[in-house]
C-alpha cells in the first residue's frame, strides 16, 4: 500500500542523512491553499522572528520554509493564527495536527512545525495519501507571554472550552471542585468564547479530519481518545491514557464527535525532542496510520 512505500521512502532519506533544512520546500497547491482560508507568507515577515526567539530548536530557515499562512483568524492580542497544508492531490486520508493549545508548552510547536518539514519532504519524494493541515501555534498570546503562558489573553485555557455535551454544568465542577479553581486551568465563560478555540472548531467542520494530532507538553506520555485502537507507542512516549476532561479536544473530537484523537505529550515543555526522537515518532505515526487507517478509514467530524 502507499502508505508501506511512504515508510521506506522517508526511511531512506533519513538514513541518507538529508537535513530537515534541505531542499527548498514544495508550494502547497492552490487548492490547498485556498482551503487553509491562506494569505501569502512572505519570508521575511515578523512572526518567524519571533518564533525563532521563542521556540527551542526552531531556525529562521526551518521557519521560512515552512510557508506559513495566516488563516485570517487573529487571537485574543491580535496574533495572527497560522496554518499550513500540505496535500499532494488525492488524498483519501485528512489529518489535522495542532501544537501550543497550551502557550506555555513551546516544544509542540517546535514538533509540529519539524513534522511539517518532514511532510513536505514526504510530498517531494512520494505520492504519499495524506493531507496534512498544521496548525503549529494555536494560542499565540500564551506562546508570546513574557513569560508564555498555558491560557490565552483572557486567561482562558482553550483545551477546556469544547462545547462538550453538559459543559455549563460539568466545566464549572470540573474546575471549582477538581483543580480549586485553578487560574491556569479557567474554561471560559462559555464553550468557545475564544477566538482561538472557535478557530479549531471551525476547522474541524471545514477541514473534516479523519484523524487529529494534538501535541501537548510535559508529561512524557501518549494519551487517546475515540474509535480505533490508539497507537501503543510513538517514539519513547508510551501509551497511557491520562482521563477525559470536560471541554477538552481529546473529550469533545474523540469521545462525542468519533474523530481520533491521539494527544503526545513530550517530555519537556521548554526542550525539544531530538531530531532523531522527532523521526521516529513520525515513522511511528505512518505505521500506525496505516495499519488502523488505510484507505481514509475513520469517522468524520460532524
């Protein structure tokens, strides 16, 4: 199956040794483009600055090649939100990766935008059935907190305000009686009061995922949610499935909405993985993609 000559095909540029910094990457379509609800990327705009400055094993080259556009949704602060899709035409298989839901946990976004990197390179190399959409920074207002911050401007914790069914209720015990009122963990006034979460949910109507990769930090575990049977590992994370929350995007995509949800918890917030680490959780990802989810197997969201 494609998704087998995918593997070797990306296994044999990394045992060639290509860099992650190498070649120039391949425009996305315009279809994809247009999908993404994108604006030009120009290189030398702001954002890669102050992502290079913020983010741990990021460059200004990795940054730029990245094409990132802005989706025309803007934070709380006005921080534009960037996504990026990569999509070589005919893909039966959609999957939808988010890093830095949490702002304080700048290491997914380092990830998401390696893997990023990784999925253009796959695309150069290969007909592979997959169409990517990154969205590499979801809450940029607490990414670019001096210092970041797990909520968004509102003090708002974006992966607590999916409208998950009962949320008025359950949030509220949730959150008065489990964490004490914890300011890091507040889900909001309502579900998706914040632009930010509104911008996912969207994006999972839209966008209509097979699949969702959420990236999160600094638990060093794999966690999983909804249909299918969850990836027993990914790299040196371990599945270990840490509970359902009230308006998380595990309970509200897996649970209610039957998209799977695989939620990776790196080991450290502020530390990248290694680029070896980040390969083999990629390598790690396909494998199981293709055994559980060949052919765009899997729900939609609704």
């Amino acid at each position: 199956m494609r998704l087998d000559r995918t593997l070797l095909a990306v296994a044999a540029i990394f045992a060639a040794g290509m860099s992650l910094a190498q070649p120039p990457a391949k425009p996305a379509s315009a279809a994809a483009s247009a999908a993404a609800g994108a604006s030009a990327f120009t290189p030398a705009a702001h954002h890669c600055i102050d992502f290079v400055r913020r983010l741990p094993h990021v460059n200004k080259q990795l940054c730029e090649q990245a094409q990132l556009r802005a989706s025309g949704v803007k934070s709380v602060r006005g921080y534009p939100i960037y996504v990026r899709d990569v999509d070589p035409g005919q893909a039966k298989l959609r999957v939808l990766v988010t890093g830095a839901i949490h702002g304080d946990e700048l290491s997914s976004t380092s990830v998401a935008l390696h893997w990023l990197r990784l999925a253009q390179v796959e695309t150069l190399q290969t007909a592979q059935p997959v169409h990517w959409r990154f969205i590499p920074m979801l809450n940029p207002d607490g990414v670019l907190s001096t210092p970041p911050r797990r909520v968004n401007a509102r003090g708002v914790d974006l992966n607590r305000n999916f409208p998950t069914p009962n949320w008025e209720r359950d949030a509220a015990i949730y959150w008065e009686k489990r964490t004490r009122k914890d300011p890091r963990r507040w889900p909001g006034p309502k579900p998706l009061s914040e632009p930010e979460s509104r911008f996912l949910h969207e994006q999972m109507q839209s966008f209509k995922p097979n699949l969702i990769v959420a990236i999160h930090a600094p638990y060093g575990v794999l966690d999983f949610d909804g249909p299918s049977v969850p990836p027993s590992r990914l790299g040196r994370l371990y599945l270990d499935q840490v509970g359902i929350f009230p308006g998380s995007l595990g309970n509200y995509g897996g649970v209610h909405k039957g998209v799977p949800v695989v939620t990776i918890e790196l080991a450290n917030s502020m530390r990248a993985p290694l680029d070896s680490e980040m390969r083999q959780m990629w390598l790690d990802l396909h494998r199981w993609m293709g055994e559980r989810m060949a052919g765009g197997a899997g729900s939609h969201a609704k």
